[in-house]
C-alpha cells in the first residue's frame, strides 16, 4: 500500500523525468514567461522598418504581404511556434537578400512584442519553441497603435 508521500514522491520524480525530457529535446528549458528581450525587439524593429515594412507596411499592417500584427497574424501563426516563425522568416523576403540568423531572431522578437507578448530576462534563441497564441494575443501595446496613427 502506499502512503501520501509515498504518491507525491513519485509524482515529484516523474515531473522531474518530463521536463528533462523537454529539456533534452528543444535543447532549452520550457518556457515559463518571456522568451526575448527587449533589446531583440528593438533591435528586430530597426531590421523590420528597413527590410520587412517595404511589403508588410511600417504599421505591420500588411500592404502587399499579409499583416504581421494583430487579429489576422494571431489566426494565421498562433498554433505555430516561434521556432515556426523564425524558419519562415529565414526565407525572407521572398526572391531577396535573407537577414542574418540573428536579426531575424530580432525580427521575430520585435513581431512578438508588437502582438502583445511581453519581454524578459531570457533571448530569443532558433530552439526556442514555444506556441504563438501562449505569449501574445494578437493586440498591439498601446503605445504602438498611437505610434501607427501618428504615421
């Protein structure tokens, strides 16, 4: 028969077992909050307005490729990853001159945040997997709606 402690000692164990396993698969731990800094985003900001926003529009909007922000980015890419993402982004733009890896992982960042994710302590990595719609919502901060009526 086993005890009380008995049960949350293995439960324990096997928690321990699982996200070692995740660790051992995606080569990073899972992602309990933030998976980019703020120094990507804005760093990711300067590579969109110089590369993306010729097609994407300066607001993320979409002009002739389809927007990167808002309730039609969040349908189109929130039950992907960010690992997701960042390979699509690799190929783009379509016909031109790809960004480095570390600027579109930058670019990636700054298209999160401008979703409604949040920036923390930990960088965006190519590894980093973690599912769209678990840390952005589809709406701009605030601050980037004003910024893009001001345009």
């Amino acid at each position: 028969m086993r005890t009380a402690s008995g049960l949350t000692w293995s439960i324990s164990v096997l928690a321990v077992v699982a996200i070692v396993g995740v660790t051992s698969l995606t080569g990073q731990t899972p992602a309990t909050g933030p998976v980019f800094t703020a120094q990507q985003a804005e760093a990711g900001k300067q590579h969109y307005d110089t590369t993306c926003s010729p097609c994407h529009g300066s607001d993320l909007g979409g002009a002739d490729a389809p927007a990167l922000a808002g309730p039609d980015f969040a349908k189109a890419w929130g039950t992907q990853t960010t690992a997701d993402l960042f390979k699509y982004a690799q190929g783009m733009p379509p016909g031109g001159t790809p960004l480095p890896d570390d600027d579109n992982l930058a670019v990636v960042a700054y298209l999160l945040q401008q979703n409604g994710a949040a920036a923390g302590a930990t960088p965006l990595l190519p590894t980093t997997a973690v599912k769209i719609s678990g840390i952005a919502t589809g709406k701009r901060p605030p601050m980037a709606m004003a910024v893009a009526h001001r345009r």
